[in-house]
C-alpha cells in the first residue's frame, strides 16, 4: 500500500502555528509513523509547516530524514505571491529530488481570493507538477471556476473535499457536496484522496452513520483508478472523531470494489504522483 497523504513535523525544527494547543505539538517523525501504519510500503509527505517556515526548508527537511518509505514530497508553497517569487520557489523546490507538486491551503481562505492563484497553478501545470486541493466542501463550486482556467493541471482533492459529515450526504450540504464531486470527477487529470473525514465529524458514531456514504460516492464518481487511500496521519487520528489508520482502511475496503482495490491502495497514487515513475516536478526551461 502507498500512504498518499502522511504530515511529519518537528516544532523544534519549523514553525507549526496551528499546533499551539493540541495535544501532538511535539515531534511527530517517520519512526512514529512506521509504528502506527504497519504494512505502508510507500508514503506521500504533505506539507505541515505554517507561520514564517519557508515551505523549502520544510521540504529540504524532509528529504533530510531518515524515511526509506518516503516516495513524494507535496511541498507547501505561496501562490498568493507575485509570480516571479512564485517560479523562484518552484525552481527551487523542483531541485529536490522527491518533490512532486505543492498545497497551497485553499480552506481558511474568502473564495473570492481564489482567482489570484491561477498565474501560480499555470506555472506549477508548467513543470508537470501536481496540486493538492485542500478546502471545505462549501468552497467546491469556486475551486471549480478556478480550475477551468488551468485545463493542463493535475489536481488531487484532498480528503474527499471535506463534506457535512455530521449532516450527511443526504442533507442539503451533503447533496451540494455530491454535485460539485461529479463535476469534478469529469474534469481530465483530476483525483481524490480517501481521507480525512474523521476530523470533520463531531464523534465516532457520525462516522459510522456517514463515512460510507460520501466514500462510496467519491469512488463510484472518479472510479478506483483515480480515488487513492491515505491516512492523513497523525492528523485523523487524533482529531475530531480519531481513529486508527488500521479502522480507516477497513472503512475504505468495504466500499470499493475488489477488482479496484489494488489501484485505490497503490496505483493511483503513483498514477498522480509519480506517472513516469519519478516525482514530476521540474525546472523551467
């Protein structure tokens, strides 16, 4: 299996602002990962760093571990800037040799400010890297209108787009949810992760009303071949709802097929985020 969504952090390394106050604000590391996801042969970093951290020096930090699983890096990086500080810190970024794409975080931001990307998501399209799209579920419809103005660029939907799980699909917001899945699920180059759902309930009883339910719609939109198992370690399991990542992949398992199994667990994931077989982020010409 191939992890596509793991978070490692060192608060005495990096800055990690969103921490304050929890209970994991403490070094988080591959030794730690490995003990709670036995059987992971392959991983997919995703940036965590905030604050003032350069997203470089999170991602030089991370190709610095010691971490054989370690097979992408989504590195963090500032599309908001102007362009030229853009395709610097590409370029930079794109010197790294597991760096694959970038996550600039869509889901605090006012959706009106979502068009200010697209000079940064073209330039990313440009050297071949993905984008990881994590927003709330009432944020779809306007990641939809950005991205029809960057047609060439691959995008994964991080944690299946965060839906209502304490409504439901069946609730308004969950059927709104379901709408702009399917839209997105039409669009070429456009996968989703099978992640993240038990931060977003308020219990463990909403994940077992709900998480079927919004699984069973993201696989049966984009199909096994371009849905992908992650754990969102150690982020879902210790917040909101929690659970191990072990209950995640028997929750995932009995809503996708079996003939679909191998490429939810594997070759999706290396599908968006290694298709020739090395991270795909390159230096401009």
């Amino acid at each position: 299996m191939i992890d596509a969504h793991v978070h490692l952090w060192d608060p005495s390394a990096l800055t990690y602002e969103w921490l304050e106050g929890t209970p994991v604000r403490h070094a988080m590391l591959p030794e730690h990962y490995e003990a709670d996801a036995p059987g992971v042969r392959g991983a997919v970093f995703v940036q965590a760093a905030d604050g003032d951290t350069d997203p470089v020096a999170e991602a030089r930090w991370v190709e610095g571990l010691e971490w054989p699983a370690l097979r992408a890096i989504v590195a963090g990086a500032d599309l908001a800037a102007p362009l030229s500080a853009i395709t610097d810190q590409l370029d930079e970024l794109a010197t790294l040799p597991h760096v694959t794409g970038i996550r600039h975080l869509l889901q605090d931001l006012d959706v009106a400010t979502f068009p200010a990307l697209v000079p940064g998501l073209t330039a990313l399209a440009a050297r071949g890297g993905t984008f990881d799209a994590c927003l709330r579920h009432a944020q779809l419809p306007a990641l939809i209108a950005m991205l029809r103005d960057v047609p060439g660029l691959t995008v994964v939907v991080d944690h299946v787009g965060k839906p209502p799980m304490d409504a439901g699909i069946d609730s308004p917001a969950g059927a709104a949810w379901a709408r702009s899945l399917a839209v997105l699920a039409d669009r070429p180059r456009t996968f989703v992760k099978l992640s993240g759902l038990t931060p977003e309930a308020r219990d463990v009883g909403e994940v077992d009303r709900h998480a079927a339910g919004f699984l069973a719609h993201a696989v049966e939109a984009f199909g096994p071949e371009r849905a992908m198992i992650a754990s969102d370690w150690p982020v879902s399991s210790t917040f909101g709802a929690a659970g191990s990542f072990a209950e995640w992949v028997e929750r995932v398992r009995a809503v996708v097929p079996a003939a679909g199994w191998d490429e939810v667990a594997e070759g999706t994931a290396l599908r968006a985020y290694l298709p020739g077989g090395d991270p795909a982020l390159a230096r401009r010409a």
